[in-house]
C-alpha cells in the first residue's frame, strides 16, 4: 500500500524510540526514566482532576501552566512556550526557526531526532563533530548557519558544557537562533535560562519527563525572547491548537511547584550514578563523566551488542547505538535504585566470569 504514501514519507528515517516493556521481573535501563516516581503531590491532584470537566476542552494557551513556569525560572508568561512532551516543542521550533537556507549544526553524536526533523521537515544540516573526549567544542559552530542546537548536558554521552562556553557561543552567533536542549540539566548541569534576558537569539528547552517523573504524560517546554515564542504559538495554532490536556496541564503544575521533591529525587539519582560509577570502573569499564541520569560505558575486552544481549538474557535491558559508528562500541545505562544498580552489576559479574 506504500504506492499511497506522500513522496516525503519513502525518504524518511524515523526516529526509534527505547524499547518499552511491562514484563515482570525486568529491570529496565534503556529509556532514561526516572526510577523515584513524581511528587506524591502530583498523583493526588491528577485523582482530584478526573471529574465531569473532561468533557471540556483544556486550555489551549496553558496559561496557569505558563504561569507557574514562568514563576520558577524568573521569566514572564510571553515568555514560556508549552508542549506534548519536548519532543513537539522540538519540531514547532525546527518548523518555526530553525528553516532557513544555511543549515542547521548540531553535534554529530547527539539526540538522533535531530536530523529526523530536518529530514521532516525539508531543513539542510550540518553535523559538527565532537571532540576526542566527546566534547562539544564551541569554536566548531562559529560558522556560516541557520541556528543552533544540542542538549546540555549531551545525549547520549552525558557530557555537560560550562555557561560560559554557551554565553561565548551566543555572544558570536547573533544572527540565528540557539536552542539549547535542557532535557537532563537537572542531574548535574547550570541552567542557561537566565541568559534569554540578554540573548533575543536563545531558544532554552525542558521536559518533565526526566526529572520530574512525568514520561507518561507527555509536558515540555520552552524558554526564550516572547518573538521566539510567538513564532511557536503560530506553528503550534496552525497544527493543534489543544496540545495538553486538562490533567497533563493540572499535574504540570503541582510538578513544577514541587522543587523539594525535584531536588530529593534528583539528588539519589547523582549520588546512585557516582557509586555506578565507580562500580563500572571497577569492573573495568571506561566510563565517560556524566551529568545526566545515565552513563555512556564501553569495556576495553567486551564488543558492546554482544553485552547488551548477554544482559537481556538476565532481564536487564540497556541501551546501545549500531550508529553513529563512534558510539558503536559504548552501551548507555540509566541510572537506577540502588536495587535496580545492584541487578545490573550483579549480572555484569556473572557475564564476566
């Protein structure tokens, strides 16, 4: 039935997602979830808010949402764009900023929905490559563009780049918008937010996904000069005007007022991914420095798809890239319980005797 499809669709690669799994007894390292759970908080009010008003469409501006984001990061409501998780937030900003002629950069290890958008979408791009630590090095992007975007900290390798290094980007690139992807800053990395007061050009990202606990209810964010953010209200307006729903905005809300529980559950997940570690070392992995919740591994004397499958033999499933090549070797691990982290090194123990 292909002879059907839009000529765009036979070009397209799409994205594929960790796989997902309810099986019992599988201890699953592969998605970045956060193994704490949302604020109790959360889940009360989502039982609260399951009442006749479902039958109402939700707010399509999202404004006490916006309201309540624009009160945690010190920014106004014109200021705040809302979405179906960031990915949406994501393609409403290639679709509204990101396509112009000269393309766009963004590392050539990084979050592989990059180049699906591009492709989506119709935009040229560039891959910078990172450097032989797996850095991002700034001075590779001062180059002819038409914007800007990698995470920070990176994905999949967890490496986090200094605000400064950032603010000496934006301060060079005043001509196209940069979009820095905040979707793991949580876990070890300083905020760019407060530099879209200075900087109209900066596009900054979020997702309660990741620490907040919130995957199963698809909420992201932006962050930047109210132009940027018109702009993705238009996108926004012209393909769903209702992107939330009335419980995902409700629980949005209590989560982002509930910086207590943000903070406890993103401090175990550090201190859980410091002694995973050590741990790995120990074991005799090399170990790439993290400041997300996850840990790009490889072992100098184990081929990495033949781990992965050794582990899923033992009902722990991470996650490992066939591509880009330089990360063919590395498997990616989410940082667990400490019971979760125990399983895991447990079977690496056995896999290794």
């Amino acid at each position: 039935m292909s002879r059907f499809w839009s000529d765009i669709v036979h070009r397209l690669t799409p994205y594929v997602p960790g796989e997902q799994t309810e099986s019992p007894g599988v201890v699953k390292l592969n998605t970045n979830e956060n193994p704490y759970g949302p604020s109790p908080r959360v889940l009360e009010a989502l039982r609260a808010g399951i009442d006749d008003s479902l039958r109402l469409y939700p707010d399509p501006a999202s404004v006490r949402l916006c309201d309540a984001i624009a009160e945690r990061h010190g920014v106004t409501p014109a200021q705040v764009f809302v979405g179906n998780g960031s990915d949406e937030v994501l393609a409403h900003t290639f679709q509204a900023l990101l396509m112009h002629s000269s393309p766009v950069l963004f590392p050539d290890v990084t979050y592989s929905f990059y180049p699906v958008y591009c492709k989506l979408f119709g935009t040229s791009y560039k891959e910078i490559p990172l450097g032989d630590a797996f850095q991002i090095d700034v001075d590779a992007y001062m180059q002819d563009n038409g914007g800007i975007i990698f995470p920070n900290p990176n994905a999949p390798t967890g490496r986090g780049l200094a605000v400064s290094e950032i603010e000496r980007l934006l301060e060079s690139n005043t001509n196209s918008v940069v979009v820095i992807d905040e979707a793991y800053v949580d876990f070890g990395c300083e905020s760019v937010v407060p530099l879209v007061h200075q900087y109209p050009q900066l596009l900054v990202t979020h997702t309660l996904s990741k620490s907040h606990a919130l995957a199963g209810l698809r909420v992201g964010y932006a962050i930047g000069h109210p132009d940027l953010v018109a702009a993705l209200d238009r996108v926004k307006n012209s393909f769903n005007s209702y992107p939330l729903d009335r419980l995902a905005q409700t629980a949005a809300i209590v989560a982002i007022e509930d910086v207590e529980h943000l903070a406890a559950t993103c401090r175990k997940v550090i201190d859980n991914r410091t002694a995973l570690e050590l741990a790995l070392k120990k074991l005799g992995f090399d170990v790439m420095p993290s400041a997300a919740n996850f840990v790009l591994v490889r072992h100098p004397e184990r081929d990495a798809a033949e781990l992965s499958a050794c582990l899923r033999e033992r009902s722990v499933i991470v996650r490992h890239f066939r591509k880009p090549e330089r990360i063919a070797p590395f498997i990616r691990i989410t940082v667990g319980t400490d019971e979760q982290c125990s399983v895991l090194l447990a079977a690496m123990r056995e896999i290794f005797e």
